[in-house]
C-alpha cells in the first residue's frame, strides 16, 4: 500500500432493539460493530478529494468547489455528500487522497453508509489539523444521508458509527440526543449477526413511506394528547385515540409505542444480564415490525423462525430498515455453532441461497491512527 498519513475509521452497527422509532422521537439501542470503514488518507497539495477504494476498480475525483455535482455517481456520492456538510458548516476542506476499505457488508442493515460518511468527515477533520467531534461528526453524516443521498434517516446509525464504545451498547434518546452507555453483559450467551444477502432494493421508498405515515399520526394527535413526538404517545392515549387513525396509519402507530416501551425493558435485562428477558423482547419486536410495520419480507421471517425454533436461541429479530439485511439472535455460547449450521440450512432449503454469518464484537466508533 502507498504511503498514507492517517487511517480513519468508523463504526457499523447493529440495533439490539428500537427499530424504527429513531426518527419518531424515540429511544433506541445500538451498538457500533468491530465491522467498519476505513479510511486511509494524505494531503495532495491540490483541490480535489480524490477517492479510491480496496474493493472496486473504480477511482473517483471530487471537485472541492463543486461538490454539489455528484449525487448521481454509482461510487462516491455518499463521500461527496459527506465532504459537502464538513464544508457548509464552516469547515476547511483540503484536497487529499482517500484510500477506502469497507467491511461493512453492503445493503446489511448494519450502516455501511453511515460508517461510509461518519470515517469521510473524520478523515476530513484529521487532514484539516482538527479533531473530530463525534456528535458533530454524526450530525453532519445524518445530513448527508438525508439532503444528499435522500433517505429521510433518523440519528440513530451516524451516531453509533461515530460515538460507539467498546464493550457498551448506546441507549440514544433521539430527541434530545443525550445517550447512556450500558455495558453489553451478555453471560453464557453471544450475539449472531445473520445476513440474508437479499439485495435491499425496496428499502429507500419503503422508508420513506413509513415515516410519512408515522408522521401523518404525529399531526393527527399532536393536539389531542400534547406529544412533541410519537414516540412519546402513551399505550393509554394510543388505545383512546387510535380510531382517529386509518387501519395502516395505526398499525405503524401500535409498533412505535410498543417498541419504545420494549427499548425500556431491554436496558433493565441488559443492565442485569437477564437474557432470557432480552431474547423475549427481540422476538416480540420482531413479529411487530412482521405484523404492525410491515417491514420484514420472507427472507428474514425465514431466518427469525429458524433462529427461534433452535433450543440455543433465546430470541431473534431483523435489524436495520428490514425488507433484507440482516437479523440478531441470542444464543447460548454452548450450542452457536450448530444453531448457525441449522439456521443456514433452513434459509438455503426455503429461499434457495445461502444466507451468511458475521463474526463481530461490540467496538469503538471513530478511531484515528497516525501512520
């Protein structure tokens, strides 16, 4: 590899549970993955971020000028998005070269885009002379995911890929952003990232729509219960209220103000290592998001139901924004390796390719090296 001067680099994630309810308000619970994207990069002396990446052939230079040009690039939007919020908000952006290197399966439900866009605007800030604030960094990334790429996301994803911390998952009130760690105590257990490898295609306008709807509840109830967002609806004002709701509105309603009071129950079992709870509450969320969100698909009911049928699962759910990607399991430490075998075996059996299993641990969200 050619000589670069810093490697950067940012956090996946996966949501233990909270899904959905991000950009309602809502409290969530991710953690940042040992899964990243890094970013190695050097000063050129010119204008332009020029982008080359370990995994593509491609390479892509980025006018710093002009770099409200390139949303339509194939390679390269999310970081020209990225470079676009570091520079409106008052930053120095020095033309560099940037060396990409992404493990963060692509289209997993485990934010290969947030880590795309938080380790760009850190490796910005480190070429710059600065040192990135990881709430800046994970405000400005949400930024461009939103007003560049055009997913309307919640803070959720950019804030675990920059602020996450080994061994801790990161109870996020979205709202107001004040987030308490919760050490991951997980016992005789560990957590089974699966992937469904189903392209994620609907996911974008699926996403959308589903946070129209839920914003057409928030408008038909502000008044009615003083809420400042859904997430805060009580199961109570729900039940009173819900006839003023159309059949699908209210579905999506009764998923957000369950799952906002599941994330509740999951900080007290993880806060005591109570994973038979944990796992209970993965299940519940996930036959909501299936029944009340609509947001599951047969490829991860396949590996959700395969998953539970196992006598060393203890619960599982898809996350991330569904339609594909990936689910969590609980699982007992004892019997992981035939429960993976077994869930494998089943979703190739029923959907006719193989699913594939991550090993990852809970880690750090930014990190900066100086080579």
């Amino acid at each position: 590899m050619e000589k670069y001067e810093y490697k950067v680099t940012a956090a996946g994630r996966v949501n233990i549970i909270g899904e959905h309810i991000d950009y309602c308000g809502g409290k969530v619970f991710p953690a940042a993955l040992s899964l990243k994207n890094t970013v190695y990069v050097r000063e050129n002396g010119g204008k332009n971020i020029n982008l080359s990446w370990t995994t593509l052939t491609d390479s892509v230079s980025l006018d710093t000028e002009s770099l409200t040009e390139y949303k339509n690039l194939r390679y390269g939007n999310y970081q020209a998005g990225s470079a676009l919020m570091w520079k409106n908000a008052g930053h120095k952006v020095i033309g560099c070269d940037m060396l990409q290197d992404c493990s963060v399966p692509f289209g997993s439900g485990l934010s290969s885009s947030a880590a795309i866009e938080v380790s760009t605007i850190a490796a910005l800030a480190v070429i710059a002379g600065e040192t990135p604030d990881p709430v800046e960094t994970a405000l400005l990334a949400q930024k461009a995911e939103r007003e560049y790429a055009g997913v309307n996301c919640g803070i959720m994803d950019q804030y675990a890929s920059a602020c996450g911390k080994k061994g801790q998952a990161m109870l996020l009130d979205c709202k107001t952003l004040q987030c308490k760690y919760v050490p991951v105590r997980m016992g005789d257990c560990e957590l089974v990232i699966i992937n469904t490898k189903k392209p994620h295609n609907l996911v974008v306008s699926k996403y959308n729509e589903r946070r129209s709807e839920t914003e057409e509840a928030f408008n038909i109830l502000k008044d009615k219960t003083g809420i400042e967002c859904l997430s805060e609806l009580t199961i109570e004002q729900f039940e009173k209220y819900k006839n003023l709701l159309s059949e699908t509105v209210r579905m999506r309603t009764e998923h957000v103000v369950k799952e906002t009071a599941r994330v509740r129950l999951a900080e007290q079992a993880m806060e005591k290592g109570d994973m038979v709870a944990l796992g209970r509450l993965l299940s519940e969320s996930h036959a909501s998001l299936k029944n009340l969100y609509e947001v599951t698909g047969i490829e991860l009911d396949t590996l959700a139901a395969a998953a539970e049928a196992h006598p060393a699962c203890l619960g599982s759910r898809m996350t991330g924004a569904g339609f594909g990607g990936c689910t969590l399991s609980i699982v007992r430490k004892d019997g992981a390796e035939d429960f993976k075998k077994h869930v494998m075996k089943v979703y190739e059996r029923t959907i006719g390719y193989a699913a594939e299993c991550y090993d990852a641990f809970v880690a750090d969200g930014i990190t900066v090296e100086k080579i």
